[in-house]
C-alpha cells in the first residue's frame, strides 16, 4: 500500500484554509490549477490537507506492523506543539502551490525526521535524506504557473493556532478513474498520540 506519516490540521483550521482556497480560486487563472480539497468538505476529505511528515511509497503489508510499531515509539518521544497554516510557496516553477506553517517548527522537523527513521529501521526503501520543509499542498499544476497572485494573498493569510497532538499514518489510494484532474484519496490507517504514556494509559500532554 501507498503510503505517509502525517500531521492533520483540526477541522476549525481546515476550514479557515478552505476559505483561503476560495479566495485563491477567485484569482484570473485559478482554473489551471488542480486544488486539493473536496467540495463540501471543509478539511478536503480524510486527510485532504496534511502536513507530510515522511513519504513512504509503496510499503508491503508485512512491513507495516513493524512500521507502525516504530511510529507509535516516535510519537510517544515528541511531545505536543503549537502550529498555526501561515504564509505559502510554491515548488517546480509554479507547478505546486503550497500554504506554509508557523510555530514550533523545531519540533515538527523533529517529529518529521523520526518518522522518517522509522521507515528506515523497519526495512522501508527511502531517498536520500533532505532537511525538512513544512509545507502543505493546495494546487499542483502539470505546466509552470505564474503563481505570484497566489503568494501575495498567502502571504496575508494565517490560521488559528492550534497544539498537535497526533501523529497520523495515512494511505494513499491513486485515481483509477481515468479522469484528468482527479486528485488520490487519502484514508487513514492509524494515529498515536504525542508524547509519553503513563502507566495507567493517560498521555503526559506537557511530556518531553
């Protein structure tokens, strides 16, 4: 199965975002662009609108117990933080659009290099290893994009802040229907919360 380590905006947040969207969709030219998110769905679906920890591809199913194991122990190490969506970028020459983030970015980069540890203590084929960038896609484009319109409103945009306090296992189900535009549909496998457990099963929430 396709898949990643993520960290999930809260509904309130994912709906903020979506009004940003629609703010960016109303932009000359926003037609060219394939945005994330599904209508009528304020935080885009399952897992629509993520902060990638670690991308997995594909992972065979023997692997993904251990893999799961491994996550569970990174996220039991990290404790909780404060993130807030702000700001945006763009990669590829305009071809993805991206909202950024604010906060405790030290520990997402954390929290994203064990994840990617994880994956590769539980035998799971990853790249060369690149330092993190919080970013979290709202538009891709097959061609390059004038996307300075973009920016210049992301730029003025920021969310609620909120405290992280999960780490999310998502699955990626690729478009089989052939449809240009379709966007993958994401399904979570599994979640752990940040930061130690107490013995009785309570979570430490101010754990280091």
């Amino acid at each position: 199965m396709r898949l990643f380590a993520a960290v999930l905006p809260p509904p309130e947040v994912a709906a903020e975002l979506a009004a940003e969207v629609d703010r960016l969709k109303r932009l000359p030219g926003a037609e060219a662009l394939r945005w994330t998110g599904r209508p009528g769905w304020p935080r885009g679906g399952a897992a629509d609108w993520h902060f990638t920890m670690a991308f997995y591809g594909e992972v065979e199913d023997g692997v993904v117990p251990d893999l799961s194991d491994r996550l569970a122990r990174a996220a039991h190490r990290t404790p909780p933080f404060r993130l807030s969506v702000a700001g945006g970028g763009q990669f590829g020459h305009g071809r993805v659009l991206w909202a950024g983030a604010e906060g405790d970015l030290e520990t997402l980069r954390l929290l994203a290099d064990r994840a990617e540890a994880a994956a590769r203590k539980a035998g799971v084929a990853m790249g060369e290893h690149r330092r993190y960038k919080a970013h979290l896609t709202v538009a891709r484009s097959r061609d390059a994009v004038e996307v300075r319109p973009y920016l210049a409103l992301l730029a003025e945009f920021a969310s609620r802040t909120w405290t992280v306090g999960e780490l999310t296992l998502v699955r990626s189900n690729l478009p089989t229907s052939g449809v240009p535009g379709e966007q993958p549909r994401y399904e979570v496998v599994d979640r752990w919360g940040l930061g130690p457990v107490r013995r009785n099963g309570s979570r430490e929430i101010g754990g280091a």
